[in-house]
C-alpha cells in the first residue's frame, strides 16, 4: 500500500529545502557516526543513545524509524518549506541511504540518513493557502516527520494520479495511521521521566511480544 509522509527541510535544525530539491533527496539529521541499515530497534536506540560528542538522539528514534524503515520505494512524501508559503510534493524512489561525509555534527550538515526522491511539478511548490483545510490541520504538527496516509487522497488528487485515487483508498478507518500512531506513543512513553508511565509502556510492550 502506498503511504504518505511529512518530512520537514530542517535536518539537524537547518533548513536544506534547497539541497533537498538540488540533490533530490530528503533526509533527517542524527549524525551518529555511521549507518543505521539493518539494525535491531534495541541497536537503533543505543546507537542515538550514545553519539559522539555524548549527544543523546534517542528521543528522535520515531523520525528515525520513519526515515530509514518505514517509507519505501513509492511513497509520497509533503515537505512544506520553512517559509510557510511553499509546499513540495515528491515520489520516493530509493532504498535507505547513507552519506557518510553529511554524518558531522555541525551546523549546516549533520544529516547523513536520507532517500532518493522524484519531485513533482518540476520542482515548483503548491502554495500551501491552496490545499485543502484538512491538510492544512496535519502540516500543524510540529514534529519532524509522520504519516499522512490518511490524507492520500487528496494529494492523489493535487497531483492528477486517478489511478492512486482509484486503488488506494476506501472509505473506513486507515489502521495502519493508528497503529504507527500507537507505536509513536509508546516509544515515547518508554523514555518519560515519570517511572509509572515508563513502566507501564514497558509492560505493554512485553505483554505485545508474547501474542
């Protein structure tokens, strides 16, 4: 199934729409001195845990997870500009990438982990005061990237694919958005400070894993 991603340009907290759209890439920073294919969440979350310079990125697992194993090859993704005017539009169309001179932590790079993309409209944007509210609702959320399968859609529609329209979508509950949704919350609850919830979150997780 085709799913759809929000990924903002701002990769280790610099904006790189620019290199995004000359490079046709998008990516997530966490410089951690190395890839992260194939491994276990258990070794993704020590190796945030323990970057160089003592950084701790473990909270950044979830856009990291995103990133590296959930999108695949032909997903969409929005990446709304910083600017709040600008709204691009891409295909992914690569496996997981690792640039390892981008894996610096340093202002203006520090983003090593990235995909390949095809950016629709010849790299122009959609203005974003033309998309629909509901859409609109979603690009609110100020994390760094989350499924938008939900709103499939409607950029099915923007972009004039009648046969993504068409196969994709169906009136319902999308289940997968609230299972990741879910996933997210306990990740995060995992590393609350507040020991009842991180407990709590743990024991779900272990009741999970004997089903």
């Amino acid at each position: 199934m085709t799913k759809l991603w929000l990924l903002r340009p701002m990769p280790h907290g610099t904006n790189q729409m620019q290199y995004f759209l000359d490079n046709n890439r998008i990516a997530v920073g966490y410089p951690v001195g190395g890839s992260l294919e194939n491994l276990s969440n258990d070794e993704l979350r020590e190796r945030l845990r323990n970057a160089p310079k003592n950084q701790n990125w473990e909270s950044g697992i979830g856009n990291v997870e995103r990133l590296v194993r959930f999108m695949n090859s032909g997903d969409l993704v929005v990446v709304p500009d910083e600017n709040a005017r600008d709204v691009y539009l891409a295909e992914i169309n690569s496996n997981y990438i690792y640039e390892s001179h981008l894996d610096v932590d340093q202002d203006g790079i520090g983003f090593p982990h990235q995909r390949g993309v095809k950016w629709f409209f010849d790299k122009q944007p959609v203005l974003r005061n033309e998309l629909p509210e509901a859409l609109l609702k979603s690009l609110r959320f100020p994390g760094a990237t989350a499924d938008l399968t939900k709103h499939l859609p409607l950029i099915a529609e923007i972009i004039g694919d009648t046969d993504l329209i068409d196969s994709e979508q169906l009136p319902g509950p999308n289940v997968e958005h609230l299972i990741d949704k879910a996933i997210q919350v306990l990740e995060e609850a995992l590393t609350s400070q507040n020991v009842t919830v991180s407990l709590r979150a743990a024991e779900i997780i272990l009741q999970h894993s004997k089903l």
